[in-house]
C-alpha cells in the first residue's frame, strides 16, 4: 500500500501595497550581512492560520472557499519594525501588526474549519528571516529604527502548501478574493 503524502498548509496574507517598501529594506539589509537565497526571494507575509493534513487538496480548497465566503476586505494598520532573537533560533525581522477584530475573526474562522487546533495568534508581517546571531547583531539597531506606520487593505488570502518536512519554500494553491 502507498502511504499518504502528508502536506503542511498555509493562510497568508500577502500585502501588495506594502511589498516594495518590504523588498526595498530586504535589499539594503542584504548588502549589509548578505542573506541565504530563498530569504532574498521570500514573500513578505502575515500568517493566519497554519496546519497539516494528508487529504486531498480539493477538499481543502472547497473548505477555504466556503470559510472565507461572506468575509469582508478590511484596513489592516502596521506599527514599526521588531525582530525576534532567541539564544536557540536564528533571527527574523518584522513589522508589527495592529490585532484589529478583522484579523482574530479571520484567524478563528480558519481554526474552526480546519482541525479547530488551536494556536497563539500575534499577527506581524514577516519580511525576513534566518539570520545567524552574529550576523544579526551587524544590523540590528538600523532594523529596530525603521518607521513602519502605514497599512493597507486587505481584499485576498493565500492557500500555500509544501510537503511535510521539507525545507521547500510553499507553492501557491489559490488566491482568494474577499468581499468588497
């Protein structure tokens, strides 16, 4: 018997509006301390709701559609820049992100539809990760002065998956438009 190809999925939201500036700070921070390749090309993101699964990708597709039917594109607002360093993980930058009630309901629709597992959720818009300490501490004054104070709306959320326990970056499933 063939066993079941497991998949790690992905709810993401992936601001247009704010990719350039996003891409432009990747860059500068890049020339500084040089960064792996698939950090350079990652999309800028705000996680919402992760999980696995071995089912069919259709099924997953037809809940993601059903879930988010009815939702409302939103303002989404951003507040400065932080990075998250710990002794036993590599470095990671980011823009905080303003919780609004939009963004929970959102994350709890997701959670209830899918395994209902339940996660901490503190929404930020991941632009960077990866970075070894040493490197890190090269940047990290100039990271945690960036001035991050705009938003945006968000009008789509994004299915990506990637087979389980690889270090593939995630494939796009489907792009899916909210209301309004």
């Amino acid at each position: 018997m063939f066993d079941a190809i497991s998949y790690e999925y992905q709810f993401v939201i992936s601001p247009r509006d704010v990719e350039a500036d996003m891409r432009n700070v990747k860059q500068q921070v890049h020339e500084l301390i040089r960064f792996p390749g698939h950090v350079l090309k990652s999309i800028p993101h705000i996680a919402l709701y992760y999980f696995y699964s071995t089912g069919d990708v259709d099924t997953i597709l037809k809940k993601s559609l059903h879930t988010l039917s009815g939702i409302k594109s939103f303002q989404v607002k951003l507040d400065g820049s932080r990075a998250f360093a710990s002794e036993q993980y590599d470095r990671s930058m980011y823009i905080k992100v303003e919780n609004s009630e939009e963004l929970l309901n959102l994350h709890r629709a997701l959670q209830m539809t899918f395994y209902k597992q339940e996660q901490y959720f503190s929404p930020v818009l991941a632009f960077a990760s990866g970075m070894k300490a040493d490197r890190f501490l090269l940047i990290e004054s100039e990271v945690l002065n960036l001035e991050f104070s705009e938003g945006f709306d968000c009008q789509q959320v994004t299915l990506l998956r990637r087979r389980l326990g690889e270090e593939s970056p995630f494939e796009r499933v489907r792009t899916i438009n909210l209301e309004g």
